[in-house]
C-alpha cells in the first residue's frame, strides 16, 4: 500500500476516490507485471472500503474496487512439478527408500505419495487425529486448506483419509520417535512440525529439482494415475483430494460419499506404488 497505492490515492479523501482512480492506480501495478499483486492490493482496497461502509464514514456510499477483479490481468498459473512416468515414479519410490537423512524426514517422504494431501495438512497431521487400528486419519476442517467462512460453516466436521496398510506401517514404525509431541512429524522443537522446505530439500538432495518434482506434486501425480491408469472415477479421486465434489442432490459436502471407493483405492494406489517400487 505504501509503495503502490498511498503515492496516487493518498492524498485524496476517502469519499472522493472512484473506481477510476482504483483501476488508474493498479494499472500500474500491471505495468510491471506484477499481476498477482495487483489483485492482492485490490483486495485490500475492498476491505478497507467495506470498514469505511460499515463504519459510516461520511461521503462512502459504495466500494470502487468491486468488479474490477474482472478487468485486472490474470496471473499466470504456476503448475507444481510432477513425475506422471511411472518408471521414473518408481525410481523416485526407490530414492526414497533410500534417503540418508532423518527417520521424520524419510516417513514423510514416503507417506506423501501414499496419502496425497496437501503438505501443509500431512506437516501439521497430529497423533489424536490418527487411528491406526482402524486405519484412518480423520483431519479436522479446522485444519485444511478452505476459506474462514467454509471452515465455520463444516465446523465440527473432517476430511477422512483411508490409510492403506502400507501407510500403517509407515506411521507405527514412527510412533515410537514421535509419540511424545502432539504432531506426527515434529521440528527440531517439538512444539513445531517440520517445513515444507525440509522435505524439498530432501528431494533436492535426492536429485529432483523443482522443475522435475515438488512435494505438492504428488498430488497431480497421483490424480492423473489413478484415473488414467488405475481407472478410478475422477469424484472419488477429488473427494479424496479434498476439493469439492457437488453432490447430485445438492450437498457439496457428503462426509461419506466415495468413502468405500476411496478406501479401496488407496489400497489399491498403495499396492502399485509398491509394484512400480520393484520393477
């Protein structure tokens, strides 16, 4: 705001500035192509004008950066990096297998292929949360990538996650190192988890760049086999994602729909991961 939008806009009254002076004042933030930021500004002007509104400052009677998202160039979408080979899928299975640097480290990297969910939600996964007799891991909304409003409307409610008798393995074997912090994978203090760069830097080490694999890109690599090759349906594949999957009926969010279907394909995706791993 200081760099870009106080030297146009801040020495006008608040009341007398337009949608003009607004799109004026992000077209030059375009002009440097920085287009991801002018969005981000232009969200900022929107709440700044809806506090003004709510709080009847004289002479607001409307928001001028509303709508303009749809004149404002796009940014680029910036793809994550993924293996969709399965020979060099195996390869990297195998590397993992492999992996010289901790224990935490080495099961994460072998639970994100497995499991397919966002890194931040598998970093910040916490024992409470996961029942290894019955094999599920069940993520509480509070905890997933969705907007303030999603995540008080589903309050109370998780995103279940089957755990394939591979992934049990994985996290029994762990129990024992980790078991005294509240979170499956701790950081140096147990109080934290580890950084999304620590398993990067994991991969790097390995030999994969970003441009070959990133720890997100598990989840485009898995979402591309597991329709293309394993023949699963696309709104299973997406529940199991975590991304929304209309209901027919209506409901966006049916807890248990493709529940069954999911649990047998991660058994089903564990066991090929398995096969690509010694072939």
């Amino acid at each position: 705001m200081e760099r870009d939008i106080f030297p146009p806009l801040g020495q006008k009254l608040i009341s007398e500035i337009s949608t003009k002076d607004v799109l004026a004042a992000l077209r030059i933030v375009e002009a440097r192509q920085a287009y991801e930021s002018a969005h981000r500004i232009k969200t900022i002007i929107g709440q700044i004008f809806t506090f003004a509104l709510i709080s009847e400052i004289p002479g607001v009677t409307g928001n001028p950066a509303a709508g303009l998202g749809k004149v404002l160039k796009q940014p680029a979408k910036k793809s994550m990096a993924a293996i969709l080979d399965p020979v060099k899928l195996g390869r990297l299975l195998v590397d993992i297998d492999g992996y010289a640097g901790s224990h935490i480290v080495r099961s994460a990297l072998k639970l994100a292929p497995m499991l397919i969910v966002r890194p931040g939600e598998l970093r910040h996964a916490k024992w409470k949360d996961v029942d290894l007799e019955r094999g599920v891991w069940n993520i509480p909304i509070e905890d997933m990538k969705h907007t303030l409003k999603e995540k008080a409307r589903r309050k109370g409610q998780v995103h279940t996650v089957p755990l394939a008798r591979q992934a049990v393995e994985v996290l029994t074997d762990l129990f024992p190192f980790t078991s005294r912090s509240e979170y499956v994978f701790p950081g140096r203090a147990a109080s934290r988890v580890i950084s999304e760069n620590t398993v990067t830097q994991a991969l790097r080490t390995m030999g994969y760049d970003g441009g070959t694999m990133t720890w997100h890109g598990f989840r485009a690599t898995a979402r591309t086999m597991l329709h293309e090759t394993l023949g699963f349906s696309p709104d299973a594949i997406e529940a199991q994602l975590g991304h929304r999957v209309p209901d027919r009926l209506g409901d966006a969010y049916n807890r248990s729909k493709h529940l069954d279907e999911r649990k047998r394909m991660m058994q089903v995706w564990a066991d090929y991961l398995d096969e690509l791993r010694r072939a």
